[in-house]
C-alpha cells in the first residue's frame, strides 16, 4: 500500500480548481443567455419554477464538468 503522495493531492487540488472556473464560466453564459436576471427572479420574485430549474442545471453542469476533468 503506498503512502501519501503530495503530486496526487496537488492533481487533486488543480482539477478541483478547474472544474469550478469551468462551472462558473459556463453558469455566467448560461445567465447572460437567458432574456432576464436569474438571480432577482430567484431571490425577488420568489420564482420557485426557476430555481428548481437553475438547481437541475447547476448539478448537470457539475456532472458534465467532473466526468470531462476526471
């Protein structure tokens, strides 16, 4: 069995990184796409619809972004 290997948790550490600028890069499109603010409809508006939609894609994203970076 081998010991800690700092080179592995340095990967780690750099995919992790990666995958979350790929997130918020691809989130950012995705809210400038759209024709209205995501975040006042959410939080203002109390528009439940959006929000479920926005939680859906954000864990799409994630899925897509971690299988590309794995």
């Amino acid at each position: 069995m081998a010991g800690f290997q700092p080179a592995s948790l340095l990967n780690a550490l750099l995919y992790a990184i990666l995958g979350i600028v790929v997130f918020a890069i691809s989130f950012s499109v995705w809210d400038r796409l759209t024709p209205y603010d995501l975040w006042k409809q959410i939080i203002e508006e109390k528009n439940i619809a959006l929000a479920i939609l926005v939680g859906f894609l954000s864990l799409g994203l994630s899925i897509i972004i971690a299988s590309a970076v794995h």
